[in-house]
C-alpha cells in the first residue's frame, strides 16, 4: 500500500517534442559537452558553443515528483563526470626471492674448510661478516710469492701474483691482512659480500671441497618478486606501465606493484603467460612461496562515467534515469563501456554534468513505465476512462 500511494503521488511531466538549446563543447574532445562555457577538464581549451537539437519525444515517459515525494523515496543523484577507469585484469601469482639479490659463493680452489662461522640455512648475515675460514696449499704458495715479490720490490712481479691470488678466490679484505701483517695467513678468511640470509649451505667444518664447488647461497628478502599467471587473451592488455595491485588473500593486505619483466612464453600446460612483479620488502612480511591475487588496470585515461547504481538493465543494454530538474525525471538508453572501481563508462547516452539518479532509480522507473502504459492505452481508446 505504501508503494502505491507513492506511485499515485507521482504526476506525469510531457516535454515538448522538439527543442533547440545553447550547448557548449570541446574542438579537441567532442564528447565533453556542457550547458554553459568552461574549460575542457581534459586539455584546458574554452568550450564552444554549438546548437543541439534535442528530441524529447525519445525520452518519453518522464514524470514529475513533488518535494516531499523525493526525500520520502529516498532519492540520491550523482553528476555524470571524469573518471580515472582502464581494464580490470585479474591473475593468479607465487611470491618467489628476488634472483638479482641472490649471491652464489663457489671455491675457486681446493682445500679444507677449517672452520664455518655460520651454522644452518636460515642464518642472517650482515656483509663484511665472516663466513668460513679455508686451508688451501695453492693459497698459501700464492701468498709466498706476492710477498716475496713486495719485498723485492718488484712491481711487476707483485701485480702478477697479486692477480693470481684474486684468480684462486682470495677476497681483498683478507689481501689487505695479508699486506699489513706481511705474514702468510694459514686459514684464508672469506666474507659476505652482501647482506643476505643462508638459503643453501653446502659445506660443513672439515669439509674437503674442490674448484668449483658450491659452498652457500645467499638471499636478500628485502625485495621480493611476484609470478603472476596470466591468460594468453589477456597478455595484449598487460605492458609495463599498467598499475598492479597486489592482494595476500589470508591477510588481506595490498601492496602497489611494478611490472619487472613479461616473460616472452607461454606454460606449455596451462597456456598461459608469465608476468613478474617486483615488490618492496622491507619489513620481511612476505614470505617466498606464498600465494597472492593480483589485478591489473591498463589503459587508464579519463572517461565520462556513472555510478555502477545508476545503471539499470534493460533488453536492449542499459538505461538511467536522468534528474531534469525542478522534481522532472526522464529514463534514457545509455551505451556502456568500461566498468570498474564502482564506475560505468558511458560511451553515448549522457553529457557531462549531468545528474543521474543513484538511489530510487528502481520506483521512479516502475511509476515512468506504468505512465507511458496508461498513455499508450488512452491514445488507442479514445473511451478509456470514461
């Protein structure tokens, strides 16, 4: 009953059929359009005027809602404006280490590893930090003649076995020792050259190792990547300017990302791409092997939208209700493009500023068709409601 009466508080409202009005619009962007003079919101340029015609025979079915009616139905309108929206595409991706902070240390020499400063995968280390000590006769010889060749002072000859010892793995911190202490050093030191956490330790006290034998790995989680599962279909739209934000879904916190790198192939099983994404971690918060949803938005620009509420379906697309003014309402087919963000692009159908309605759409909509119904009906009976 109470949506009946306010459906009977509604009267109908006819435009006239054709009318002719002063607009205004943009040499460069014809879409931005407005009943008065303004600078385009896109690139600056004075509106000018132009003549549009408007056939108001098309919007028929507009009705008219007195004051107090409005604020009983609870309507809301919003102005058709410029929206930041660009295509929304979703991924699935693993969180992995950051390979180009990854450090590789190998033995460049054999020898005995007489003792290990770091105990298990897992250890932090700080760059500069100790991180075993090796017993290597082919080091030790090197030593003898590069400070045999200093004491000579033959330069020369110095530089030489000065590069020998660089060859055979010797770091400049333990050179420099061995120069100020003209001493050979039994048990060469070796030291973390970066910062970093032990992710693979392959040597134990007492360990015999050769050349080229790996020794440890380090890893810095300070930054992390993301490998982002992309649909092939997709892949067109992803480049290295779109925005990407990054969602831990047992958290729920986002993180903003760069895209680092497309990868050029496709999974031969899933036939989906591969996008990496480089994110700052400082705080240690995300761990390696994680899950995480991603979504992409590219081809950002500015584009006249609405509110998603303001949409409503119809057979043919979409339709909104336009506020006219002074309590008048109009329902008019739009052409949707983009929706995003809580956004409708509008491609045809509106101009900017105006307003649409956002809530109540749905009752002043009912009462627009029942009124053109009974119109329709009327004009084909000239005895109806006699």
């Amino acid at each position: 009953m109470r949506i009946l009466f306010v459906l009977l508080a509604i009267s109908l409202y006819v435009a006239p059929a054709l009318a002719e009005e002063q607009v205004f619009s943009c040499p460069m962007h014809p879409h931005i359009v407005s009943d008065h003079s303004i600078n385009c919101p896109i690139c600056g340029m004075e509106l000018q005027p132009i003549k549009q015609s408007i056939d108001h025979s098309q919007h028929h079915g507009g009705v008219t809602i007195e004051p107090q009616t409005i604020q009983n139905m609870g309507v809301i309108t919003a102005e058709t404006s410029l929206v930041e929206l660009g295509v929304k595409i979703s991924g699935y991706g693993r969180i992995t280490e950051n390979e180009s902070l990854t450090t590789h240390l190998s033995s460049r020499v054999e020898g005995w590893v007489e003792s290990l400063a770091i105990s298990s995968i897992g250890d932090v280390v700080e760059q500069g930090q100790l991180l075993f000590t090796l017993y290597s006769p082919n080091l030790i010889a090197a030593q003898e003649d590069y400070l045999t060749a200093i004491s000579l002072g033959n330069k020369s000859r110095a530089n030489a076995t000065k590069r020998r010892l660089a060859a055979l793995g010797m770091q400049n911190k333990a050179v420099d020792i061995l120069v100020k202490t003209k001493k050979v050093i039994t048990n060469v030191p070796f030291y973390a050259l970066t910062n970093g956490t032990v992710s693979q330790l392959d040597i134990h006290s007492g360990s015999y190792i050769k050349a080229g034998t790996s020794i440890l790995r380090l890893d810095d989680y300070s930054s992390v990547w993301v490998a982002v599962q992309i649909a092939e279909k997709d892949l067109p739209f992803v480049d290295t300017a779109s925005i990407a934000l990054v969602r831990i879904p047992h958290r729920g916190d986002s993180y903003p990302a760069t895209v680092d790198y497309i990868y050029p192939t496709l999974d031969p099983k899933t036939r989906a791409g591969q996008v990496r994404l480089m994110l700052d971690n400082t705080d240690g918060t995300l761990k390696p092997e994680g899950y995480a949803d991603v979504t992409f938005t590219t081809n950002s620009q500015p584009r006249l939208a609405v509110p998603d509420d303001a949409l409503l379906p119809t057979s043919a697309g979409h339709k909104v209700i336009v506020a006219m003014g002074d309590g008048k309402f109009h329902p008019r087919a739009v052409k949707v493009g983009l929706q995003a963000d809580g956004y409708a692009e509008i491609v045809s159908g509106l101009n900017i500023g105006d307003k649409v309605v956002v809530s109540g759409q749905f009752l002043i909509d009912a009462e627009s068709t029942l009124k053109n119904a009974l119109r329709n009906i009327e004009g084909g009976n000239p005895h109806a409601g006699h």
